[in-house]
C-alpha cells in the first residue's frame, strides 16, 4: 500500500501530527478542516464564516489531491451546537451537487481552537 500525502498552501497547515489529506488507491481521506484562515491561522469568528472557511479549506485540499467536491462520497460534520445544524447544513450544501454523498453530523463539546463546526470527508479520484 503506497500512500500518498496531499499538502497545500491553500488551507490550514496542520497543527499536529496529522497530514491535510492522505490519498491511497485513489480515494483521499482529509483530515477534520476547522475555520482556520490559511494565510493568517487565525480562526474566522461565527458559525456562518466557520462553515463557509471549512468548506473552502476542503475544497482546497482536495483539489491539491486532483479532485474537487463532486468526488466527495462521505462527510462527517462535527458541531459544537446542534442548534447551528440549519446554518452549517446550508452552507454545506451550497458547496455540493447532486447526487449528495453520504454524511453523518454530530455534536461534541470541544474542538481545537475553540472551533464551532468541523468537517472531515473521504473522496474518490475517478
């Protein structure tokens, strides 16, 4: 098994022993995204500009991997509050197309940073 690590500049280093996203086989599992500013590192303020963040770093990473929100098959969205669901939900979609992949949301007390809303997806190259 050969696994390729996928970086860019384009989203939030990693603030750990992690990589951005790790492509085996074709399929590209990312790390959670938080709303990390990538030029900055600062985290944006509010649910609305977290979600909106998430989303780009992602679509970030995975077009470093040679992909794009289309290949996206699962997504796991983590919240701080679920009563932000509708909020996230709709900016999450704004990011999609149909046919939708698979996705779980969940609430959990703390995220690095103090984050409101994570995302972490697993795509596949066609």
């Amino acid at each position: 098994m050969q696994k390729n690590i996928i970086h860019t500049n384009l989203a939030p280093e990693a603030i750990g022993p992690y990589s951005q996203a790790v492509e085996i086989d074709g399929f590209i599992y990312t790390s959670g995204q938080i709303g990390l500013n990538p030029e900055t590192g600062d985290l944006v303020e509010g649910v609305e500009a977290q979600a909106n963040q998430v989303m780009k770093n992602v679509s970030a990473v995975l077009e470093a991997a040679g992909a794009d929100t289309s290949h996206i098959i699962k997504a796991l969205i983590f919240l701080q509050n679920m009563d932000d669901f509708a909020v996230v939900n709709e900016i999450y979609a704004s990011y999609l197309h149909e046919p939708y992949p698979a996705r779980s949301a969940v609430e959990i007390s703390r995220m690095p940073k103090g984050a409101l809303v994570e995302v972490e997806v697993v795509a596949k190259k066609e």
